[in-house]
C-alpha cells in the first residue's frame, strides 16, 4: 500500500514538471507575442502555485530524508540540489516578487541614479527561470533509456553535469554582468531617456512644456506619460488600453520635483524572453541528444562488450565473439574484447570438447574391451 501511494505522489510529481516547463515556456512566449495582461496575469498566479508546489515537494522530502537520518544522501545522491534550485529560490527571487508587485498594484518608482540597478536586478530576476529547467533532469532520471543501469547512471551523471554548467554560467553571467561593466540593452535605454528627461525640463523650464512633451515622445518611443502635478501633459495610449496590455512590470516611473514620467519597459522583457526561450530549446535539444545518440552510442560502446563477455564467462553454451568496430579497436574495452576472442573463447571450447568427450563414454564401450 505504501509502495502504491509513493509511485502516485511520483507520477504527479513528473506530471507536474512536465506542466511547469510547459508554463515556464508560455510565460516567456507571453511576453515576446505581447498576449493580453489579463492572460499574463494567469500565468503568474500558476507560476507562484508551481513554485509553491515544488517548494512543499523539497521540504516534505528533505525532512522525512532527515528523520531517515539520510538528508546529505537525499540532498546529493538523491538530486535534492535539484529540487531545492528549482523551488525555493525561484519562490522568493521569481514568483514572489511578480505576485507582490501584482496584488499590490504597483510599477517601479525610483530616482535616476537607481534605475539601472533596477533594471538589472528585474534581468537577473527573469533569467532566474532557467533553473525551472533542471527539473528535466529529474524526468530524465525516471526514464529507463537502455538495460544497463551501468549505462543509465553514466548517461544522467554526464547530463546533469552539462545542462547544470550551462545553466549556472547563464545565470552567473546574467547576475555579474552589471559589475564587470559589460554594455547592456538597460545602459543604452538609460541613457536615451536621461537624455530625453534633461532635453525635457531643460525646455519645460522655459516654459513650452506641451511642445517638450511632444519632442520628448518624437525623441523617445518608449515614453508613456508625462504629468505635471496633478495634470497628463502627454499619453500614448488611453487609460483601457494600459489596464488591458500593461502589468506592474511593464513600466517604470520616474519623478522629479515637479513632473512625473512613466516609460514602457516591455522590450527589455522581450529580449530575455527570448533569451530564455532560446535556452530552453538548448537545454530540451541536449537532453534528446543525449537521450538519443549518448545513450545508445554508450551501451553499444561499452556495455554491450562488457555483457557479451560476462555471459561468456558466466554460460557454458555462450560462445559468441565481441564484435571489434575497426573505428574502436584500440578502445581499452576492444583490446579486452579481442583478447577474449583470442585466447578465452578457444579455451573454453577445448574444455568443453573434454567434457564431451568424457561424457560419451558408457559400459557397452567397457564390454567390446572383452569381446
């Protein structure tokens, strides 16, 4: 019974994973196809419930694997690093914020000289998804791509190595990118809008500032609104269509002493959207290659030999010769396949041709002797 209900929490686990890189997908690709918020706003509520999921799966694991005795084991033998970067980190740096700033209503307000930072961390935010990625590790793990578990366990060891250094050098890259002062699409969007703000109250000041509100939107695309006070000097769009198309993210606002300015901020999220998407068919495409060609290419490799010999060894009536690839025939494993066909095979076939022979003799054989 309690083999039963551990395989059923198992198969909605893989169930669930499968349907969080599916969202994980269609949250980036909401982003670049521009879908409605409305829609958009469904999806961060069923990324927070993922996160939340998954966060819940890590912890009930990890603790029943401690009163085990057994959470270091669970923790790396088990993938638990896993199920811990793919859960409660994306819980407090991805989800959480995005439901925040949802229930909460609100876009980013800050000064000049923060907005970069800013911008940046809402990058490394985003980029934070791709760890929802190594969860494919764990479904990889629950496929039984050949017999040998010799096979299996080389395979997943190599495909968690390779999807797990690609995804941490994205997001480590992603991260410190700001600090080695590498130019970035934010630098350059910063600076057409400083630009565009000093241009503005350089003109507003001298008192045209309906006509530097229609410069600054000619100057700049991403221009919202312009108010003064109380009062919208300049808007791009109505109010219905900023409640259906902008979310809290989509925009960010900024203050002086007496105007307030709202910039669209969709095209850097469009870029790591595609940035994202573009990693994840990396990471699905390496993970069928392995799969695959690896895998396949591995057993035929190696652990076929290795069961031909063993059978050799094992059956008396086994006598099949290891097959050299001319390609592999210096391969270590070749070199003992074809030692194996040289010298154990004719052994064995004269140890068996002795017992045959001492086998065939009978009494009618002894009574001839006597004749």
């Amino acid at each position: 019974m309690q083999s039963k209900i551990k395989n059923f929490v198992e198969s909605i686990v893989v169930i669930a994973i499968f349907l969080v890189l599916i969202q994980t997908f269609l949250e980036d690709y909401a982003v670049l196809a521009e879908w409605s918020w409305k829609i958009r706003k469904i999806l961060i509520f069923t990324s927070l419930g993922f996160d939340l999921f998954f966060t819940i799966e890590f912890l009930t694991r990890f603790i029943f694997a401690a009163m085990r005795k057994e959470g270091g084991r669970y923790f790396m033998e088990g993938k638990g690093w896993i199920d811990f970067l793919a859960s409660i980190p994306l819980l407090l740096l991805n989800s959480g914020p995005a439901f925040f700033a949802l229930i909460t209503g609100s876009g980013f307000f800050f000064g000049m000289g923060g907005m970069l930072n800013i911008l940046k961390i809402i990058k490394a935010i985003r980029i934070a998804r791709i760890l929802r990625l190594l969860r494919i590790l764990k479904i990889f793990r629950q496929i039984k791509h050949t017999g040998s578990i010799m096979a299996q366990r080389h395979v997943a060891k190599i495909t968690t190595l390779s999807i797990t250094t690609f995804v941490f050098t994205l997001l480590v890259f992603s991260i410190f990118s700001g600090i080695i002062l590498l130019p970035s699409a934010e630098e350059k969007i910063m600076g057409n809008q400083k630009s565009g703000i000093t241009n503005f109250l350089g003109n507003a000041d001298s008192g045209h500032s309906l006509t530097a509100a229609k410069n600054f939107a000619d100057y700049d695309a991403d221009l919202l609104i312009i108010k003064q006070n109380d009062n919208t000097l300049y808007s791009k769009y109505d109010n219905p269509y900023y409640a259906a198309v902008f979310g809290p993210g989509d925009y960010q606002y900024f203050k002086t002493k007496e105007y307030g300015f709202f910039f669209d901020v969709r095209q850097l999220a469009q870029i790591q959207a595609i940035n994202n998407i573009l990693y994840f068919i990396i990471v699905v495409i390496s993970v069928l290659v392995f799969l695959i060609y690896y895998s396949p290419h591995f057993a035929i490799t190696i652990t076929d030999p290795i069961h031909v010999m063993k059978r050799g060894f094992l059956e008396n009536d086994y006598n099949l010769e290891v097959v050299v690839p001319p390609a592999y025939k210096d391969d270590d494993i070749y070199v003992l396949g074809a030692l194996y066909n040289e010298k154990y095979l004719p052994i064995k076939a004269r140890q068996i041709d002795s017992e045959i022979n001492q086998t065939d003799l009978s009494m009618d054989d002894f009574e001839d002797l006597f004749k």
